[in-house]
C-alpha cells in the first residue's frame, strides 16, 4: 500500500492538469461506472476483500480518482492495494502516477493518472480493477452492509477527493455512475486452494515435486479440481495422497478418489475426491494448509531452461464425452467460494558429462576388494583400463596417482572416509578436470 496522503490531496489538480487549457468542469457520464465486487462473505469477525472495478465502453481514460467512505459501523477498511490494471494501464506498464491510501476510520482514496505526457491511455474495457481493499466485518450474521463511492474531504488528506474519471486529449472530466455494493455478513467464509513447488529449481531430466494445499475454514465433503502444466516442459511422474486425505476413514483413506493424469487434449490432471459414499457421510476437515495431494513431475531432458508454471484449471475434460470439471469444494447442499493460486519452478540445464559411480572399477554397480586391487593393476601393471577413468579418482582431485587406491582400500577396511561423490548414486563428476569417462554400464 502506498502512503502518501498529502500528494493525493492534489489529485483533482493533476487529473485537471490533463484537461490542459479547457476547464476542468465535471460533468457526468452514464458511459463510465463505478462498481464493487462483493461476492466473497464471511461471518461476522472475518475479513473480505471486495474489489473496485472501472468499466469505461465508452472511450479511452487518461486517469481517475475516487473516495470510498467508511459510513457505517458494521465494516471497517484495514487495508487497501492497487489492482490489476494500475499495473498495465500504461501501455502494458504501470500507471506514471498511483496512489492508494487507508485513512483509518474514514475510509480508502485512490488516484491514479496513466501517462504523465499523455502518449498512453486505459482502452475501454469492462471490470477493471482499480483496487482490492479488505474489508473487517463488525455487524451481525445475517445482514447485508453497503459500500459506497463518495466524495470527501479526509483528514490524511490536504484536499477533498473526488470521484471523477479524466479522458485524454484536453476533455473535462466525468463523474462516473456509482453502482453501490452490498456484503454479506454471515455467509459462509472463502476456502482458497493452493499448490507449491518443494524446491525452487529441478534440473533438465530430473524431478521435482508440488504440493496441492487447501485452506478450509469449514468441514467439506469433497472436491474436484483441474491443473495445468506446460507439456513441453514438464510430464506428471506420480500422484500421491496427502496427509489430509490420507488421514481418512481411521488411515484408509477417501472412499471415492479419481486421478486422471491425461486429460482430453491438454497437459495437467483431474482429480476428484469424496471422503465417503456410504450412507454414513463423512467430511473432510477444516484446517489451514491441509495437504490434499503431492504431484512429481518430470523435467524433460529436452526442456527449455527458464520459468515454467503450473495452474489451476477448470478447462480440463477426464474423458471423451464428459464435462469440464469444475473447480468446486462441496459443503453438501451447496458449494464454497474458490480462490486459488499456481507456482513456477525454474528449469536448468542438467550438467555435461557421464554419470558414474566413483570407485566401482569394474562397473558392476558396487564396491570391494577387487576394485582396488584393479585400479593397482592399471596403475603398476599394465592392467585393463576402465571406459571411465574418474572412477579411480578416489578423492576428486583431478589427478589419479596411488593414494586413490590406497583411500579406497582404507574406506573398505580401516573405516576411512567414502569416495567423493559420486559414490553411493550415480551422479556427475562436480569438479570440472580432464579425466574422460567415456562410459558406465551401471548409470543409466
């Protein structure tokens, strides 16, 4: 949230600025509405977030302001950030000027000017997003509490703030209709689905895990959900319960669970899940963050190193014939509000080069006696060379001389330390040096 009250006291002044060498007279204009989006609830104590949305159909917009006051003493506004468009309005870019203020106990004020010299504008569009404030609910369950535009003179401010909308090109401003908003007091409360990857990054060829998480603040019986992936760069390698499904029927988990990890004519997964279809229903519990699912996927050997990301999807069909399935969490006779959020992940390349195990002389996937005693013939007796000479390499140094086996030989039998990786897995040498290694058998 940005906090310079004092500068958006001036607003109207920048705003008229833009009206160069006309009067900044207002009039109003039906072409432009203002409106709230008011579709979350939550029961009294909970919090909201209602967004403030801009249609303008008819023409482009230089900038806007608005007042939003807090009149009533069943909400107050606690916080207030600036939306969607504020952060493409200038030509794909951020607004020259935003400004969004929380003037505590009188209410929110916003002003936003697209491009200072006036070579960008905001196109007409509907739903807008201006702003997202959120919202403490303080009345009673069962009543609904309106929100309104206005304008006011708050005392975080030097100046009045006034509900207007500018067009370009030295036109006065408009009063925009003002479409009050209702929120419900008492409703039932927003569950939010989630997904995060377990690590940052996954090389080329090598998997990485998400997990799918759901914030319920109610007792469920089921869900269903879609996700998406990139199918160029990543292929689902498994689907596995989480900890709370798992947690189900006393450790059996859900009655009904269906996974399709190849949806019709897409990349991603469907999954759907009833925690029983006896006639004993049981729930899913309430709870934050609760594990429904952890997803493995593979990062192609042939993928693109950069971001790639994983979403929410309700586009995914399971089979030929049927529905896209909704993203839906059932409360019995009616469903939750849903919001959710992807990941990303970075792909890298995979390190160049020949995936062994160090000190396995003969390949055959192990150590013991006779890998010393043959790196000793090599050495001192003319003996056969192996593909991969960095298996000798004991100590990954670069160098293959007689302490490698001799470090060997202490490992097996005196309890000296293990080879450098790559020893227990196959792996590739970390140490950039000029032994070759051709070939192993026993890495894939």
């Amino acid at each position: 949230m940005l906090s310079s009250p004092r500068i958006l006291g001036c607003l109207t002044l920048i705003l008229c600025a833009i009206c160069t060498f006309v009067p900044c007279s207002v009039t109003v204009a039906q072409d432009y509405v203002f409106s709230f989006d008011t579709s979350e609830t939550a029961p009294s104590g909970g919090s909201v977030d209602v967004r403030c949305l801009l249609n303008n159909p008819g023409g482009n917009l230089a900038g806007w302001s608005f007042a939003i006051c807090q009149d009533s003493p069943d909400f107050e506004i606690t916080n207030a950030s600036n939306g969607a468009v504020v952060e493409i309005a200038n030509g794909g870019a951020p607004a020259a000027f935003q400004e969004i203020n929380v003037c505590a106990g009188e209410g929110v004020i916003q002003g936003v000017v697209v491009d200072f010299v006036g070579i960008n504008t905001l196109p007409p569009g509907v739903d807008y997003e201006m702003a997202v404030i959120e919202i403490l609910l303080l009345g009673a369950d069962d009543t609904l509490v309106p929100i309104q535009y206005c304008d006011f003179f708050f005392s975080c401010a030097s100046s009045a703030t006034e509900t207007l909308v500018v067009p370009p090109g030295g036109t006065a401003p408009f009063v925009p209709t003002q479409v009050e908003g209702l929120i419900e007091i008492g409703g039932i409360p927003p569950f939010s689905l989630s997904t995060a990857f377990t690590t940052a990054s996954v090389e080329q060829a090598s998997s990485a895990a998400a997990d799918v998480f759901l914030n319920a603040p109610l007792p469920y019986y089921g869900f269903s959900l879609g996700m998406t992936h990139d199918g160029s760069q990543l292929a689902i390698a498994e689907v596995t319960a989480g900890s709370s499904l798992s947690a189900l029927n006393g450790g059996a988990g859900p009655e009904y669970l269906l996974v399709d990890t190849d949806p019709v004519g897409a990349d991603g997964l469907v999954v759907a899940c009833l925690a029983s279809i006896s006639d004993a229903l049981t729930t899913l519990p309430a709870g934050t963050e609760e594990q429904l699912m952890t997803v493995t996927y593979n990062a192609l050997a042939l993928s693109t190193p950069g971001i790639t990301n994983i979403n929410f999807s309700e586009d995914l069909i399971p089979a030929a014939g049927s529905p896209a399935t909704p993203i839906v969490i059932s409360l019995g006779s009616t469903a939750a509000i849903v919001s959710s959020s992807g990941d990303s992940i970075e792909i890298t390349p995979a390190p160049l080069g020949t995936p062994f195990k160090r000190g396995d002389f003969d390949g055959n996937g192990g150590v013991n006696l006779a890998d010393p005693i043959n790196m000793l013939q090599y050495l001192f007796s003319n003996g056969p060379e192996p593909s991969c000479l960095k298996i000798i390499d004991i100590d990954d140094s670069g160098v293959i001389q007689l302490n490698d086996p001799v470090l060997m030989l202490s490992y097996l039998f005196s309890g000296g330390a293990a080879p450098e990786a790559p020893f227990e897995e196959c792996g590739i040498d970390p140490t950039d040096d000029d032994i070759p290694c051709d070939s192993y058998a026993a890495c894939p």
